[in-house]
C-alpha cells in the first residue's frame, strides 16, 4: 500500500496535477489577497470619512452647548442631536475628557484608563503648528468585549478660544464582521477550488496517462514470439504519434526477426540436400562390396558436396560478419579496371571451359577505395554469375569500367559494368535477385553446380545456392555504393556497380 502510494506520488499524473493546483492556489491567494486588502481599506476609509463627518458635527454642536449650558465643564453627551438624529451608532465610543485628564463623560463600550490613554496619543499626534485644529487624529485600538478594531478621532473642546476639554470619537472599522465573513468565504472557496481542482487534475492527467499505460504494458507483454502485435492507438495527438513510432518498430523488428528465421530456414534447408545426397551415396556404398570405380564415384560426390557446403558455409559466414559489422574492411586506394583485369584472368579457364568468351570494354584507370578482397569478391560472383548462366549459342561475357564525372547536383562516381549475352532475367525476378537465397530457377542452378565438378578453379565456381548476389550487394553498400540490375526482354543481363570516386 505504501508502496503504491509512493509510486502514485512519483507518477507524472499525480505530478502535473499538483503543479497544476500549485498554479491555481497561487492566483487564487493573490486574487484573494487582492480582494481582501482592498475590502479592509475601503473599509477603513469609510470609517475615517465618518468620522471626519461626525467630528464636525460634534464640533459645532460642542461650541453651541459649551456656552450656552455648561460654562467651563465639558457639555454632556446628548443621546441625538437636534433634528432628532441619533448621534452614535451601535458600538460608537464617545467621551469627555477634562483638561487634567478626568473622564467627564462616555459612551460605548470602553474603559476610563484606555480613553486616556487614547486621548494621550491623540494629543501626541499634535503638531506644532496646528496643535488644536480639528483635524481626525487616528488611533487604532482594540476594544475588548467585542475585539473590534476602532478609529478614534482626538479633537480640543473650546470655549471662547480657550480649550476646556477634549473629546473622544472612536467608531468600529468593520461593525458587522464583514472583512472576518470575506476571509472564512475566500479560505473555504480556495480550499473547496482547489481541492475539486486537484482531484479533476489527477483525474483528467490519468485519463491523459491512460494510453502511456497501455503502451508500457504492451510493451511488456510482447516477447520474441509475438511480435506481430501492435497498439493501433488511433489517436492523432502526442500519445498516438508515439504509439505509431512504436507500432512501426515493432513492424521493423517483426521483419527484421522474419528475416533472420528465414535466414536460418533457407541456410539449414540448403545444407540438407547436400547432406542427403552424401548420406544416401554413402549408405549405398556401403550396403555391399562395389566395384573400386563405384567406390571412386562416390567418393567424388562426397568431395563435390563437401566443396558446395564449404562455399555455401563460408558465404554464411561471410554476410554474417558484414551483418554484424565485423567484416574487417582493408580500405585502401585501387585501380577498379586492374581489379577487374586480375579477376577476368582469374576465370578465363572457367570460361574457356564453359566454352565464353570473356571479353573488356574499355577499361580505363578508375581510382576508388575499397577492400581489394572483398571488391575482388564481389566482381568474381558477378562474373561466374555472367559465365554460369550465359547458356546460349556463342555466349559472350564482356567487362568495363569508367568513371562518371562530378556535375551539378550529382557526385561522381566509378562503374564496373558486366554484361552478358545470356536469357537475360525475367522482371519479376529481377527485383529478387539481391534477395539472400534466391534463386531464379533453382533445380537448373544446382545441377550446373554440379557439372562444374572437378573443374581446377573449384573455389571460384559460383555457390549455387542464392547467395552471390546478396553479398555482392553487401559488400556494394559497405563501400557506399549501389549495384544494379538490367535484363530487357531475354537480351542478356547487365550488372552495374557503382562505388565512391577516391578523394
Ligand atoms: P546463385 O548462387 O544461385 O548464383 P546468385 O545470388 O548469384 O545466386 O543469383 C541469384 C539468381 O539470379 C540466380 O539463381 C540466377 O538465376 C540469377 N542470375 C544471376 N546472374 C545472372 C545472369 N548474369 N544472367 C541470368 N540470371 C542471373
């Protein structure tokens, strides 16, 4: 329990809320700030401009009772004034105070000590120009019963230009507990705001969080064994962005992993024909005494598969390590016509004995940079492949290279071209022919394979098994470059490599 809590509390949900209320209950205590600061002082103004008021009455009431009824004491409060109006209200405090201090007289809820001592203040507010203009003198006093603040106004009594005495007026700033009813409704309605604002928060932030939720899930849930499952969001915000990204991974990987099993698939598959044949040759040599020339006869087709599974084997090996990066690349600066020239020469007894002719175009110097090893490989597969499948009436294999200048907008680059005047590549082939284990026609291509047996350039006959051309591409791409296919309507075949000029 605690710990969900604490995981609650680390959430993004829980966190966006409470920045979210932390916003609001800012600007709500500011507002509420605003609107009560501004209540007290208007408040307080009315107050004093009371005052002020009533001062004056009192003052002109004062001259009028001071001379005509009381001589030298202070007048008496009269409880109205003349025209009947009432002269204080509810909780107003009044008093009289003689010249030595004495309360002479009061009204409202107030003590004889605090008013002389309020009239001490008052008087020591005095200025030495004015020290008896009827000016309001303020004090703020608290007053006990009802701990109400007060304004007080200290003003001279005078009779005959001579002071006698001194009043006191003193009014509540807030008599009805307006400014304590606007605090009690600004906290409750902050809390009640902010409460409801951090539960609808956390609410709408979890139902926001919801789709990153189911995302995590299913990420959790997929294994190797189901990765064809996807979260198809539908949404077209953030959330839903993501979930595509993620769904288009998923896509890669699943093809990717596709790939891979097929990889697998196809390199046993292709290892068991071999396999097969070796068992099958053998068992029946061995199921009786055979003549020595059988014996031979076997034996050369276990020697002949045995040299198919090596190359199928080390050509595995070969696009696994490019796969994985680790091919070992020798750059170096070369000549792609003298690579060209050192291969054709390589497979000219191959061709001479395929009955070919091997032929160059123009081959110029084309400097590139590359791995001369694998860049040898690379133009040998396209070769065998040129004699291997050039079965027609005088076949001919011809070899050029060039160099395709720098223009605007373009980079130059160095071709190798190999051309056949074979069957050429039906077009629905052709877009297949890099594919790892293609093969156009499979059955005619093993037995070929086949017939090359005992031929003295047995480590260069090609694979047979689908796999030339994939890492022809492989080792293309590697050195950033392209590889292309052309066949037109049973014209032959041509195959054109273009890699990086040297810098
Ligand atoms: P393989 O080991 O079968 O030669 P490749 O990857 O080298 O595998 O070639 C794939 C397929 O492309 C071959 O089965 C063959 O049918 C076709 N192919 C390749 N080169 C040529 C060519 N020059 N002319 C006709 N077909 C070709």
């Amino acid at each position: 329990m605690k710990e969900r809590l604490l995981l609650f509390a680390r959430s993004i949900r829980f966190r966006l809320a409470l920045w979210f209320v932390a916003i609001l209950a800012v600007v709500l205590v500011a507002f509420s700030v605003f609107v009560y600061a501004r209540q007290a002082s208007d408040l307080n103004r009315a107050t004093l401009e009371r005052l002020s008021l009533k001062t004056r009455q009192w003052e002109s009431y004062l001259k009028y009772a001071a001379r005509d009824y009381f001589g030298e004491d202070p007048p008496l409060i009269p409880a109205q004034t003349q025209d009947g109006e009432s002269f204080l209200q509810e909780y107003d405090i009044l008093a009289l105070v003689g010249l030595q201090g004495q309360v002479v007289q009061k009204a409202g809820p107030v003590q004889d000590e605090e008013i002389q001592h309020l009239v001490q203040v008052g008087l020591e507010k005095r200025t030495e120009e004015h020290p008896f203009a009827y000016n309001v003198v303020e004090a703020t006093a608290e007053d006990e019963t009802t701990s109400e603040e007060y304004r007080f106004v200290v003003a001279p009594i005078t009779l005959d230009r001579k002071v006698i005495g001194f009043f006191l007026l003193g009014s509540p700033v807030d008599p009805n507990g307006q400014l304590q009813r606007l605090l009690v409704t600004l906290v409750l309605g902050n809390v009640v705001t902010l409460g409801l604002a951090l539960a609808g928060g956390t609410l709408l932030a979890e139902r926001a969080m919801r789709p990153v939720k189911m995302i995590t899930r299913t990420a959790r849930e997929i294994g190797e064994s189901d990765l064809n499952r996807r979260l198809n969001l539908g949404t077209q915000d953030e959330l839903g962005e993501l979930a595509n990204t993620f769904d288009a991974m998923l896509a890669r990987l699943q093809a990717a992993f596709e790939r891979q099993r097929q990889f697998t698939a196809d390199a046993s598959h292709e290892l068991r024909t071999p396999l097969t044949i070796i068992g099958l040759e053998t068992a029946w040599a061995l199921s009786a005494r055979r003549p020595a020339a059988e014996y031979e006869r076997v034996l050369g087709v276990v020697q002949s598969e045995n040299e198919f599974m090596t190359r199928l084997v080390n050509n595995l090996l070969t696009l696994s390590r490019m796969d994985a990066g680790q091919a070992g690349f020798n750059f170096e600066a070369l000549d792609l016509s003298d690579l060209a020239l050192e291969v054709l020469e390589r497979l000219t007894p191959l061709a001479k004995q395929r009955g070919v002719s091997l032929g160059t175009g123009d081959l110029p110097e084309v400097k590139t940079t590359g791995d001369r090893q694998y860049l040898s490989q690379m133009l040998a597969n396209l070769v065998e492949n040129a004699i291997k499948y050039t079965n027609v009436e005088n076949p001919q294999v011809r070899v050029e290279t060039g160099v395709e200048p720098s223009g605007p907008g373009a980079a130059g680059f160095a071709w190798v071209r190999v051309e056949d005047n074979g069957p050429g590549i039906a077009p629905e082939s052709l877009e297949r022919i890099f594919d790892r284990f293609y093969q156009v026609d499979q059955a005619r291509t093993r037995n070929e394979s086949g017939d090359l047996e005992g031929d003295p350039t047995g480590e260069q006959q090609t694979s047979g098994s689908g796999l030339g051309l994939s890492i022809v591409q492989q080792i293309v791409q590697a050195h950033g470059g392209q590889v292309s296919a052309r066949s037109e309507g049973g014209q032959g075949s041509t195959f054109t490599v273009r890699l990086p000029l040297a810098s």
